[in-house]
C-alpha cells in the first residue's frame, strides 16, 4: 500500500515545503508535524516523544479543514487530550501549515467565481471550468471531477455556500453543499485514487497478477521467488508523467 497517500498529496497539491522535505527524508510524518508545530525536536520513544501523539491526530484531522470535533472522532479523548486543549492544537497545526490553509480558500474563491462566471481558472495544479451545469474541478491527470447543478445558497451559518445535486443516503438525488476543506479532501483522494490506477497499470504490465484493491492498497497473488515485496514497491513508488515532484512511497 501507498504510505501517508493523503499527506503526500495533500503537500504536493498545495506546496508545503517542509512536509514535501521531510517525506523526501523519510521522517515520521507525525513527529515532523509535532516539531513543526511546537518548535523543538520531536522523535519517536525519544526526545519529546510525547508531543507525537499530539501531531498524529493532529495530523490525522486538520488537513481538510477540521474542528475540534473531527479531532475528537479521530479518538483525540481517548488518546488522553483534554477537549480544551483542542482549539489550539487546531491554530498550532494550521500556523505550521499555512500553504494548505490558504489552498483551502483559494481553491473554494476558484470553484465560487467560476460558478459565477463560467470562466476557467487554475490554483497551483488544479483547474476550474464551467459547462453543461457543470461546475468540474480538473485534476492533475487531466480528469475531472463534476459537481452537478451547482448554485450558491446560504447555508446554516449564513454564509453563501457551493450546492449541487448529488447522491443522498437513500440513493435519490438531494441538493449537498460543499465549502474548502471538502472540496480540498475530494481533489486529494481523487488524486490519489490516479495514482492507484496507474500504478495498477504498471503492475499488469510487469506481470503481476492484481485480485483486488481496497483504497490505498493493492492485493497481488504471486508465484513463489517470482518477485519480491521490492520489486513491486519499485513499481508503485514510479511517478506518472502528470506527478513530478510527488515523494511517493509504499
């Protein structure tokens, strides 16, 4: 499987230097985070080890924009964080990470104004057309994302929010809104799902049999000495055309 898919992405997508430097050496994402986030050298079983736990759920629910109660669904409780200490781990993450929090509203200022407009946009390697009733979000592999019948309506903060029809819970059409975060986390795992692809793609071509794949994971039955978990880490790990710059690994 992909290792920190999404933080990997994420990163890229939005030019966060240090995080794109620290996967590149190989760090443990979440003390890297930690460190960032608290100023002082963060090691696993190590110096400051504790703060890693801190930079793990951090790390886990703040990418797309989360509250004090998406930490608390990652088990940030149980983990033995107090609810108050919530807010500013939220603010230290965010403080480290600024180039993610400003993709987050870019990206939302793009999908609003050309839902306006009907003109094509780009924030860093992501694209923004109109058509058809169609707000589409283009990806970096050139596929695109669709947001049907897209309007822009208050929502229950009063706030004007992006709408569209989508399917609900009871598979019928509903009217679902969407906002920065959301919009950020379907164009990271949309990404990420490209990678998949074309890594299965490559593993066919070198031969190996694929039987299944479940979200970041891909499930090969191979014959005895044939090839090695390397070998096929090899061929995940090989960035597309459309992916320079992207420190994969698996």
């Amino acid at each position: 499987d992909f290792s920190a898919i999404e933080a990997r992405v994420l990163a890229w997508l939005a030019g966060e230097q240090w995080r794109l430097d620290a996967f590149q050496r190989g760090e443990d994402i979440y003390c890297a985070s930690a460190s960032q986030m608290f100023g002082v050298p963060v090691v696993k079983h190590g110096i400051n080890g504790d703060l890693r736990q801190k930079g793990k759920v951090a790390e886990l629910a703040c990418g797309y924009g989360g509250s004090s109660g998406a930490l608390i669904a990652m088990g940030a409780l149980e983990m033995g964080l107090k609810e108050d200490e919530l807010p500013d781990l939220i603010q230290d993450w965010r403080t480290a990470n600024p180039h993610i929090v400003q993709f987050w509203w870019d990206v939302e200022q793009a999908a609003t104004d050309t839902l306006k407009d009907h003109k094509d946009r780009t924030v860093g390697r992501i694209g923004f057309q109109f058509s058809a009733n169609t707000l589409w979000i283009v990806l970096p592999s050139g596929r695109r994302l669709a947001y049907i019948k897209p309007r822009l309506q208050p929502n229950r903060f009063g706030r004007m929010s992006l709408t569209y029809e989508g399917l609900g819970q009871s598979n019928k059409w509903v009217r679902m809104e969407s906002y920065s975060g959301k919009l950020v986390e379907n164009i990271t795992q949309a990404t990420a799902r490209d990678l998949l692809a074309e890594a299965m793609w490559r593993m066919e071509q070198a031969g190996l049999a694929i039987v299944g794949h479940v979200h970041d994971e891909v499930i090969l039955e191979v014959r005895e000495n044939s090839a090695t978990v390397d070998d096929v880490c090899t061929v995940m790990n090989q960035n597309p055309v459309w992916a320079d710059g992207l420190p994969l690994a698996s």
